[in-house]
C-alpha cells in the first residue's frame, strides 16, 4: 500500500469536502487589462455573433445563414485558426466498443500552449494544429476551466479536433470536470482574473458566456461525466464504492448531469436527483478515494468487478506524472499540466499502457506513490 504524506493527506481530505466546507478563497478582482481573449460566439436564431475582446476592446461580427466559418478578429487577437461552427450538438453516446489505440490528458486548467506541445510532440496534432491521429481516439477527462490565460483557446482547439477527428473515422471525447460544473453554478474562485475583465466588457457575467446560447456552452451541456470505452471507464475524480447505482445506470447519469449544468449550486446540492452528483466526498466530479487511503486494491477491484471493468481512468488529483495505482486498476492522468511546465499523456494501444512526455518519448507509466499535489 503506497504511503500517503502527511501533506497530501491534508490537501486531499481540504478538496474532498463539499464546496460549502472548503477552506475559504476569494473571487479574485478583474484584472486591469485584456490583451487578447475569445472568439466567444453566441446562437441568435439562424445567426451567429462572435465577440473578441482586442487591446480591452471588444470586437464583434455577425454571421448569417449558411455562414458558419470565423476567422481570427485580427492577428494577434484571440484563437489563431478559423473555426467551422457545427449545428447545435447532441449528447454523446458514452458508452462505446473497445478501440485499438486511446490517448488521453486531462486538467489543462487554460494551459493551451504547454498542450499543443504535448499534442504535437506525441502526434496527436500536426504543426498546424490538425487532426494527426486518423482513426485513433482522443479522452480530455475534464478541467479546461480556472486558473491558466488561454482557457478560450483550449476550448476552441478540442472542439475543432473533434470535428476533425469525426471527419477522419476516429474521435475526441470530452468528459465533464467539477470545474466546467463550478463556472456554470456562478463559483468564480478559481477564474483567471483576465476573464472576469472579459465578462466586465463584453456585458455578461463570466457563465453567462458560456450560456446554453453560447456555441461552447452549448457543447458542454452535450457532454458526458461518465464515459465507458471498452472494459476502460474515464472521468473526472472518480466512482466510490456508495457511488456505485450511479455508474450502473451510466445513460441516466450522464442525462442527469448535463441537465443540471448552469442551475444554481443550491438548487442542484438541494435535488435529490442531483445532489448525488455534486456530494464533494463520493461525486463522481471530486471523488479521490483512490489516492488517500480510503479505499485498498480489493475495494478497488470490487468496484472495477461490479462495473466489469479492468481499469478506471481518472483526472482531479494532481500528479508529477501519469501513475498507475493499485496494479493498473486506477490510473492517474492529471500530470500537473495546471502549472504551465510540463505535462504527459495516456497512451492505452491493445491494452498496453504507456506514457507520452513532453519531448515526444514515451516510457512507462510511473508508480503512484500518492506524493502528489493537489
């Protein structure tokens, strides 16, 4: 049984309590100045208006009808590639056969920089920012919300590489973390103060520009929290063992969860339909029971036995690396991306596991020895 460090230990069980019982963070202050942010793009009917905010100014267009490609404001203002936007999207089918090759990452937390290095070193994009993977499959296990600049351009660039993705017979799956779920309930603690600058100009509060009539938040509302490939589940924190009915009946949760994005904290946690989703100890989006000694290898293999699953994929709890724990069974994937220095890969090809780093090599997954930091 790994060793939990005292410091760990206190950083786990702080981020384990629901939200109400967290230690205290302010929201922070807009900041003075936004140098370069969006495009955000909203669904007006038959139209589409785009809002970029250049130099503190905001920039909009307007596109009618069958237009649905946005460009750039200008060259050096928000995210550098045209966008084709996509009818309104569907919910996703989260429960799929096995692929032959899955690569995964999770918690970028607005580090679109260090993960466009990462995806181009391991060939997942090519040095134009396109699909590379052909008819393999891409899993982003939550988290592209909070604390890093470039929250805006990571989301534009998973969204582009599921299109691309789609056209190519592979795929990108985009799982639900707790903090897509903290910025639609309006809990900001966590914002890059350049957002809230953003949402100060652009005249909407910052979930608003995520509304259900924003393309991204519109897309977010279509996504899983749980999503099954093969004998491999993948989500954000994690099923606990008292979570079990709610990984059972994956299509109910799934439905459940996206319905619930955008009410109100005190509403979802006061649903008894919902509130299970949300309790900060056994929810499926802040579960960290793998890591902090609540739960052995045989209580581990009985939630895997009782999903029929070999492996349960997660996010949440950060990592120097991507780890295995209990032989295989949990593996580990946030890799501290959040930091903006480095970051790794989940390469899971015919069942064998690996990790795909930064300069593009790729070596064993390390051994989760819970000194990690939250």
């Amino acid at each position: 049984m790994p060793v939990v460090t005292r410091a760990l230990l206190i950083a786990l069980l702080c981020s384990a309590l629901p939200l109400s019982q967290a230690i205290a963070r302010e929201v922070p202050e807009p900041a003075d100045h936004v140098q370069a942010d969006g495009p955000y793009i909203f669904r007006d009917g038959t139209r589409l208006q785009a809002q970029w905010i250049c130099d503190d100014r905001v920039v909009s267009r307007k596109y009618r009808g069958n237009r649905n490609n946005v460009r750039r404001a200008s060259r050096d203002c928000g995210y550098p590639h045209t966008l084709h936007i996509a009818p309104l999207a569907d919910p996703a089918i989260a429960i799929l056969p096995a692929v032959p090759r899955i690569v995964a990452v999770s918690d970028i937390h607005g580090q679109y920089g260090l993960l466009r290095q990462l995806l181009r070193a391991n060939g997942v994009i090519d040095p134009d920012d396109n699909w590379a993977l052909g008819r393999d499959t891409l899993v982003i296990a939550g988290d592209v919300f909070d604390r890093g600049p470039q929250v805006t351009e990571a989301f534009w660039l998973l969204y582009s590489l599921q299109q691309q993705a789609a056209q190519a017979g592979g795929a990108v799956h985009f799982v639900l973390g707790n903090h897509e779920t903290m910025v639609l309930y309006d809990d900001l603690r966590y914002v890059n103060p350049k957002y809230l600058r953003s949402a100060q100009l652009l005249g909407r509060s910052y979930p608003q520009l995520y509304g259900a009539d924003s393309v991204i938040g519109q897309w977010l509302r279509t996504r899983p929290v749980l999503l099954r490939i093969g004998d491999t589940l993948f989500l954000h924190g994690g099923i606990s063992p008292e979570a079990l009915p709610l990984a059972l009946d994956q299509t109910a949760t799934n439905t459940a969860y996206q319905a619930s994005l955008g009410r109100p904290k005190a509403e979802v946690k006061a649903d008894a339909t919902t509130a299970p989703l949300y309790d900060g100890k056994t929810s499926p989006i802040w579960y960290r029971g793998y890591f902090d000694g609540r739960l052995d290898t045989a209580g581990v293999q009985g939630v895997l036995d009782q999903l029929g699953l070999k492996r349960i994929v997660v996010g949440h709890t950060s990592m120097p690396h991507v780890s295995s724990f209990h032989g295989d069974r949990i593996i580990a994937i946030d890799s501290s991306i959040k930091n903006g220095e480095n970051g790794e890969l989940l390469f899971i090809e015919d069942g064998k596991l690996s990790r795909g780093l930064l300069d593009g090599s790729r070596v064993p997954l390390a051994i989760g020895q819970m000194e990690s930091e939250d």
